[in-house]
C-alpha cells in the first residue's frame, strides 16, 4: 500500500509484482522515470505511452522524488534487463 496519496498512481497485488502503477494501466512509475532519467522529454514520454496524460507522467516524477532509492534500483534493474 502506498503510504501517501497520489491522484494517478496506484499498487496492486499481481500486477508489475505489486510495484507502483500507473492507475488504469500496467505501466510502471519505474519506466516513466526511466526514460525521463535517460534524456526523454514529458511529451516524448506521452508519446511512447499514448495512454498517459502528461499529468500522469508528472506523478511518476513526483513519485520518484519521493521513493528515489527504490525507484532507482527497479530502473537499474531494467536497464540491466533483469525486469519482468
């Protein structure tokens, strides 16, 4: 359970392993803040998941601000292609 209230993200049990989502979605807090930590803009995000707004997009980064060492482990992991 996420220990503080975000609009747009959620977790649940069997889905991305528990980890943070995206509501309504699969797609991990963890590969949005990848690919903004690896140079991509906002918009290059809202492009490559046609599904997000970029408010959704700006809540991952608030949400990795606010758990960065566990965030960075998930995104060192799936740069090492060890996600799942």
């Amino acid at each position: 359970m996420l220990e503080q209230t975000y609009r747009h993200i959620t977790a649940l049990e069997g889905v991305r392993s528990g980890r943070a989502i995206v509501q309504g979605t699969r797609i991990g807090v963890h590969d949005v803040a990848g690919m903004v930590l690896n140079g991509a803009s906002i918009d290059d995000v809202v492009r490559s998941f046609p599904s997000l707004t970029r408010a959704q997009v700006y809540e991952c980064m608030a949400y990795y601000e606010d758990h960065k060492d566990e965030m960075d482990l998930l995104i060192a992991r799936q740069m090492a292609g060890a996600d799942e």
